[in-house]
C-alpha cells in the first residue's frame, strides 16, 4: 500500500470513528458567546485533540502493509482488532461530548446548528431572534430561544448557566434598542450596522459582513434614504394634514387602537406595503401612527 493511499485510509478510519468531529481544520472557530463559552470550549478542543492524537498513534502502530487487513478503504473495521480500537474511541468520544449544549456541539461537530450565513444574507429583513442567534454564528430556533428565557410560562424566574444567561442580556440589549414593546418591529440593516459599531457589540464576524452587505444596498433605495433622513420638508399644515389621513385610514380600515400599548397592526400595514412593492419598516409606520393619534380630539372613542 503505498503512503498516501494509506494516509488516505487513516483519514477516513477517523472520520468513521468521529465523524465529523475529525473534520479538518483541527481548529475549530469558537463563538462570541462570553467568557465562560470560550474557557469551555478551548477545554474541549484539548478533549477533542488528545483524542485525536492517541487514535493517530495507534494507527501509526499498525504497519502500512497491515493496514489493509484491519480496515477497508472507505475506514470501515474488518478485524476484531480494528473493531475493537474504533468501539473504544467511540466510547470515549461519547463520554466526553454527549451531555453537551447545542453551542457546543455546534461548533465541535460543524452541525447545522451553525448558521448559514450564505442563506440569511440574501433576506429583506431579520426579526430580533434571528439578530441574537446569527450575531453569535448559529441558526435561529425555538429550541435555542426557549433556553435563554429568564422566566417560564407561569412568570417564574429561572435559574439560567453563565453561557445562558450571556445570551439573555445579549438579547435584551438587541430588543431594547429595536424592539422595546415586543411589536415584532424588524430593524432595517443600515441602522444595525451602525448601532453594532457604536456599541462595539461582539458579533460574529460573518454576520457583520452580511448585515454590511445589506446596509450597502439598503442606502441605494431612495425611499429608504428618505426614511432615514426624514423625508420631503412639509409645512406644519401639510405634515398635520398628513398625519390625520394615515391615522384616519389605520382605525376605519385596520381597527387600529391608538391606545393600545402593543399591536400588530404596523406590521399588517407594513406587510401591505411590501405586496405593493414599497418599502417602509414598521418603526416608520409606527411612528407616523403615534403622530397622528396625538391629533385626535381628547373626547374620541373607538366605539
């Protein structure tokens, strides 16, 4: 058997034993997920590399001509004595990585549960969840944003780990800037990017590059320079009279209720614009209905 055929066949022994966890490079990219996940996970990258190195020197042991009497070419075992070594090292990789949370099996394992940033880059808009997760380098889920919940479904404070309770805080600085009322509001990229930088917030550098991309693109349509810089200059007439006729039409048209303290209804007028093909984010919508509410008579009703 000649060297590369079998340096070939001990690459795919490993694979077979660890699967993905083999994978090259054997430096794995560690998530900005605080300080308590980047001490664990450089403690289970040594786990991972001792591993990796005694399989190595057990499979150096076997001479190149023998190596083919214990394993096929795809690395699957055929002797007792190849069972037997890739049965232990199995064992020990569960031993040593079965009970982990998902940011770290994530990251070890390359699982889908990383993000695919190819795939969110080409989205109009992120929901403040999908900010959290793809700021950090994984896929938005339920599962992930059920595990950082302060609180369970009766009101009762939980006891969240550090790594946890990180990405609580994380997602409460992220949804006190852009969605304080928990309205569904979806910030526009231009205004993520430069608020990311202001507050120096660690995000994963794949993510900053996607909403960049983004923000590039949102500041080549005019009406979303327009909506950041405020618009057309209207008279305090024409701007009064404006805002009447939008806050008119949200109550007849969408029974918005001025007073209520959240309500779907700026995304309802947001989703119609869009099946119109114009573009307005529901912080805008938002804000011209609040405008406009302040102009109703003090004796108004919705009745």
């Amino acid at each position: 058997m000649e060297r590369e055929e079998s340096n070939n066949r001990k690459m795919k022994i490993l694979v077979r034993i660890g699967g993905t966890l083999f994978l090259p490079p054997e430096e794995l990219n560690v998530l900005p997920m605080g300080p308590e996940y980047t001490a664990e996970m450089k403690r289970l990258q040594a786990i991972r590399s001792t591993i990796f190195g005694e399989i190595k020197r057990d499979l150096a042991e076997l001479p190149v001509e023998k190596l083919a009497h214990h394993f096929q070419p795809d690395g699957y075992p055929i002797s007792d004595e190849a069972k037997a070594l890739v049965a232990r090292f199995r064992g020990e990789i569960r031993n040593a990585f079965d009970r982990l949370k998902p940011w770290y099996t994530a990251t070890l394992f390359r699982t889908d549960q990383l993000a695919d940033f190819d795939h969110w880059g080409r989205s109009e808009f992120l929901s403040v969840d999908e900010i959290v997760w793809l700021s950090v380098g994984l896929e938005p889920s339920a599962d992930l944003a059920d595990r950082i919940k302060p609180y369970n479904k009766y009101g009762n404070s939980l006891e969240l780990g550090r790594v946890e309770t990180y990405m609580s805080r994380h997602k409460e600085i992220i949804r006190r800037k852009f969605d304080p009322y928990d309205f569904g509001d979806k910030p526009r990229y231009q205004g993520l990017h430069a608020w990311i930088k202001e507050v120096s917030l660690d995000v994963h550098p794949e993510f900053l590059r996607i909403i960049d991309k983004e923000r590039l693109v949102d500041a080549t349509r005019p009406e979303l320079r327009e909506e950041v810089t405020g618009g057309p200059d209207l008279d305090g007439r024409e701007k009064n009279s404006m805002l009447k006729l939008i806050v008119a039409m949200a109550i007849d048209g969408y029974r918005l209720d001025p007073s209520a303290r959240r309500s779907e209804i700026p995304n309802e007028i947001q989703g119609a614009a869009d099946r119109l093909g114009l573009e307005l984010s529901s912080n805008t919508i938002r804000k011209y209905l609040k405008q406009g509410a302040e102009l109703l008579p003090e004796d108004w009703s919705l009745e």
